[in-house]
C-alpha cells in the first residue's frame, strides 16, 4: 500500500504564528490522486529532529511531502536535514546558481544567503519555481519519493500543481478517493446521527462515513477508494432525512445557498448592513465567488448606527449580534428589507471569539436561505 | 524537560477538509505558559492508529494534549484509543451521565448515541464543557498528563482556557517564551537577513531568531525562554535597520498601521471600493478591530463598475487588481480619494490564488501607510 506523509517544516507553526492551511491543501489533492495522507506532523527549524522525521517517514510511507525550511535564511533546514538523512553531501549546482543569479539580476545583485538556494544532493533534482527564489527538490531513492517544497502557500500551490503532482500521479496512479457530503444548518451531530440512522449505521462495504460541526453547520461525509456510484444514493437518502435543514451538497456552500434563494426571488443585488460581528457577514459574503443563478453581493456597511450610505441594491440583509447572556449563549437578530423581507428575528447560535461571529453570519444565512415565496 | 505534545484527531484534518486552526491557537498558547510545542500530528479516526500514537506521545512528552473525536458518533474514537493505550476498561459514569441528560432536557431526550460521552477510566476526570456536549478528559498517569479536548474551536478554547490551561500552569510553572516581531513590507525574506545583518548572525545566547514570509509582509521574530529584557534592544536595532520598510512590532498589524497613518492626517472615516479581489480589502479591514487613534472603516463596495452606492467617509480607498501578465507576475493598481488622496499607482505583487487577492489588499494598506502628509 502506497502511504502519504507530510512534514511542515517551521518554528512558526508549533509556535501558533502561522496556521498551517498548506497541510489542509495538500490532504484534499492527494485524496483527488488515490495518495490519501496517513501521517502529518509540524517541525521546529533544528536539522536534527528534521532529520529524525524524514529517517522514519522513509520507514513507513511510500510518499514523503515537505513545505518550508527551503528559503535563505540561517533557520531554513530542509535541505541539510534530507542531506543527513540520506548521508549524502551537499554540493552547490553550477546551472541552479545561475538560475538564481539571473533571477535576481533585476533587482540588482544576489544576496549572499541566497547561494544555500543553489545546493543539492546526488540523488536530489530541482524542481523549479518560477514565482519564487526556493527551488523544491525531488529525491527518488530506496523506492521511497520525497518532495520538498516552499513553505510560502503560493509557491508551494504552484510547484504542487506543476511539478510534483503530475510526477506522482505518473509513479502512483491509483483510483482516486471519491466523496459526497451533504450539509445541513440548524441541527446537531447527534441528531443529524440519528435522523441519518441506518444510512451511516450500516454503510455499504468499502464506504467510509464521518460527521463533522462546522460554522457553517454539520456536514455527513460519504467516502470510498472502491466504486463511487455507491456514493449517490447515499447522498440522496441522507437528503430526504434531512428535509429542509439540509442546504445542499459537495461545493455548494450556505452562502451560496442563499443567494440562490434570493436570486429565485428575483432579487439582482443585495448588499448588508451588520454590528457587533467584526463584518464576518461582509467577508463571508465577499468571499462567495460570483455565479450565474445568485444575486450579486454588492457591500456592506458596519454598524447599524452608521447614519449615511447604504442600502444599494434590490434588498439589505441586517444583522445584529446580541451580547452573551449570563450562560454564554448568544443570540442573532437577522432581518432583511426591500424587494425580499424577512421580519426581525432573533436566532440562537453556539460558540465564542471569532467562531461565534462566523456562526452569527451563517444562522443570518441560513435564515435567508429558508425564506419562503411569502416574504417577497 | 518538560515537552509538550499535541494529537488532532480527525479524518477530516487529514482530507483537507478541515484547517487545524487549533494547532496554532495551542501552540502560541502553549508558548506563553513555557511549555513549547515540541511535535504535532494529525490523525485519522482510526482505533488502532490513534492508540499507537499516545503510547507513542506518553514515551517522549510529558503534556500530550488532544483535540477532537470526543463526539458522539461513532467515528467519536479518542476515549477508546487513550483506554487502550493505558489497558484501562472504559465505563459509564452515573453523574456524568446524569449531567448529559440534564442538558439535554431543554431539547427533548437525549439521542442514545451520547451516552457514549458519558464514559470514563480508572484514571480519568472530567472536564466540564459548558458550551457543548463532549466532556473532555484529564489523565494522569506515570508522571504523564493526557488532556482530551473537543474539536470544535470555541469548545476547546474555553475548556482549554477554564480548565486545561491553569492545571498545566498549576503543574509545570514555567517562565514563559518571551518574544518580540519586527515587521515590514516591500523587502523579501533574503534583503531582511542582509539589512539585519549582525543582529540575527551573532544574537545573544539563548535567543532564536526567526524570518518569515507571510502575505502582510516579512517578519522577524527574536525569542527566549531566558531574560526576556534582552529582547527589546534587538527589535529596536532591527527596526532602526529597516527604517521605513518597517510598520509595526509585535501586535501591530498593516490594517492597523494604514488606519493610524489615516487618522494622524485627520481622515475619521474610510470607505473602500475593490475590483477583482473577490472582497480581500473588504474582509481584511473589517476584521481590524476599532480602537482609539485608528480611523474608522465604515465599509465598502465590491467592483468599481458599481454604478450606485457609497462613496462614504472622508475618504476612498481604491483598489483594482490587474490581470496577470504572461509571466505570472500581478499587478494592482490603487488609488485613494477624499481628505487624502493617493495618486493611481502601480504595485507588484507576488502568489496567486487567495493569496494574491489579500497581498493586493495588504500592497494597498502598505501604500496608505506610507503616505506622506503632503497628501492631505
């Protein structure tokens, strides 16, 4: 069996400076190419534990992933540590140097530390990297592949898609893991457990079933490495039992969903008008890619004290986050105006800190996504 | 020495479903109680995988902490897994029961999946979860602390805060892990190392020094788990060193900075207008929490087609990220209006994807920062 394995290579991220969404990114592409991730695990900058991981991921996996560790500076390790684990010497490269150099000729000379960009090791090629001064390495030996990218999201993303991806795919090609999730609003896990019963108590052979809370909801994941016309009716069953608290399935996202309903109502453009939530309905909604078939998300306004601007567009959603009760528990007051209305109302949501404005804006979501043709 | 160890448990971690967000909230946490984060890894929902992985943890770290599989379904396998690894029979506990119920009753009956919740080991306590249904664990066993916490974020954030946090410090006083940030914009990682020089060749002993690329900008991160004074004097000669290219230290942010530098020149309100950044600017001051001696961000409006809507505020900031060229290389094109006014400009910036959206919002903020007052 082929095993995947990532190493995040960073103080940063043990330290909690940095989020490490490189390793969510790399676990939903190698699901796509049939190389699941088995194992991640994050990495101080010091060559020796380094070398420690990449000695026993080589033990276990097939497929060993890095990010980070491959830039100028004095705590990049990468390099040195892949060197020490596979005992071979390090050696500048005549036509990476010039690379480098010629990359940095129109800003003026090299800095010196750059040089380290420009070593490999016998059994390493360099994987180029035309948006950055790290190039990866790819090292096949012992039968086991490692690939050391950039840590920077957008470099990394780019050598992935362009060098690392197409070369594992060509090694490994395998069935990919094939998934169907369906999402609901308004329920729990343990009741979207129950009401789902027997579609996740007795799953086919060979499928995988999970359930996961997230801010925008709870979401049933069916999986499967084997045949995935399994997957369709057990999306369509789940459906059913979910009713209305179900908004859709797979891409579709509850943002999305709303501005469907919205668009179906006939409204072209709506824009928003919230307080107390930091504008996590103003980012949530400006982060919904534009589509045929929803209204277009114009802007919004923070704090409804707030005396001129806006409204614009066909309609304005409001939102209003309530203060957390004696308890903690919080309240959102949802209303929405113009060619679609929605009464003020008040909804209870769960969570704190940033969490807690997310959900404000998704129980506002998911109460426009429910609106019925009354409320034109 | 005391390491702290963390396990995230989840196949949705590993699929890329999930970014673990916990991951860094408990590593910058950890840091500050003097227990660093020594290793992290991600975990699938599998039994014997994630037993393996805390007898693993119990061998090398004294702290192991855990977050998710606490829940109630049947994917829910971190109490079986830390049974296993310490051979202890897991039971259904009368009051923690009863404490489930109870919460339940607001809700109707308790689904019969939760009961699973209710359990326990010989050597396991409870901790309370007062905003979900997943008590965690607190275990204590040869010299080793196991703390089981829930995956939801705002569950383990306050577990963690009322609970897990203040046994540990109670436990393992430690000094904390003093650090200080430099940051700034418009230099890349390698002209940083060069500017500073000396400061981060030769620092004193004891201090580590760190270099990161991150999409507002490149930081330099001085730490120690010894006399945090001599820190200070290290942050000023870097920032005397960086000279304008640096905006702020430590918690200051470029939102932050852009909206200080706005305020010093009388502006109290700003209004935003973007085009193809899919919100990034938007979303990137909203999230700026308003404080005294910052200028107020009222709002904005997406795509400067807009025929309606605001302007709003003593000024615009405008922002229209250009195509990018044949080499992959962006540009963005930024402009403010009102009681201060920026002239069209063109910036480079690096990445694609999401990322090149918000280094474009960041590209501008760096451009109001810098604004002299003749621009008044």
């Amino acid at each position: 069996m082929t095993n995947a394995e990532l190493l995040s290579v960073g103080a940063e991220l043990l330290l909690g400076e940095t989020v490490d969404t490189n390793a969510a990114f790399l676990g939903a592409e190698l699901a796509t190419i049939g190389l699941p991730l088995r194992h991640a695990r994050m990495l101080p900058d010091d060559r020796s534990i380094i070398r420690d991981a990449f000695i026993e991921a080589r033990e276990r996996s097939t497929v060993v992933l890095a990010t980070g560790g491959l830039g100028p500076t004095h705590d990049d390790l990468t390099r040195e540590a892949i060197a020490d684990a596979l005992a071979e010497p390090l050696h500048e490269d005549p036509a990476l140097l010039a690379e480098l150099e010629e990359r940095f000729r129109a800003f003026g000379r090299m800095p010196s530390s750059n040089r380290r960009q420009a070593t490999l090791i016998p059994s390493a090629q360099a994987l180029p990297n035309p948006i950055g001064s790290a190039p990866g390495w790819w090292v096949e030996s012992d039968g086991v592949v490692i690939a050391a990218m950039p840590g920077v999201p957008s470099e990394m993303r780019r050598m992935w898609a362009e060098q690392v991806r197409p070369r594992l795919e060509a090694l490994f090609a395998r069935p990919p893991l094939a998934t169907r999730t369906v999402k609901a609003f308004g329920i729990g896990e343990s009741a979207m457990a129950e009401r789902l019963g027997a579609i996740i108590a007795e799953p086919p052979d060979g499928v995988d079933v999970g359930i996961y809370a997230r801010d925008d909801g709870v979401h049933v994941r069916f999986s499967t490495l084997g045949d995935a016309s399994v997957l369709d009716p057990l999306a369509n069953r789940a459906l059913a039992a979910l009713g209305e608290d179900a908004y859709g399935t797979d891409e579709t996202d509850l943002p999305g969903a709303a501005l469907a309903r919205l668009a179906e109502l006939g409204v072209a453009e709506l824009s928003s008008w919230e307080s107390d939530t930091d504008g996590a309905l103003l980012a949530v909604l400006a982060a919904t890619p534009l589509r045929d078939g929803i209204t277009r998300y114009l802007g919004g306004v923070l704090d409804l004290g707030t005396p001129s601007g806006p409204p614009i567009g066909d309609a304005v959603l409001q939102v209003s986050l309530l203060p957390q009760d004696a308890h903690g528990r919080s309240r959102v007051r949802v209303a929405m105006s113009g060619a679609v209305s929605i009464p003020p109302t008040e909804l209870r949501i769960h969570g704190s800190g940033p969490q807690r404005l997310r959900r404000a804006a998704f129980a506002a979501l998911d109460a426009v996504r429910r609106v019925s043709s009354s409320g034109r």
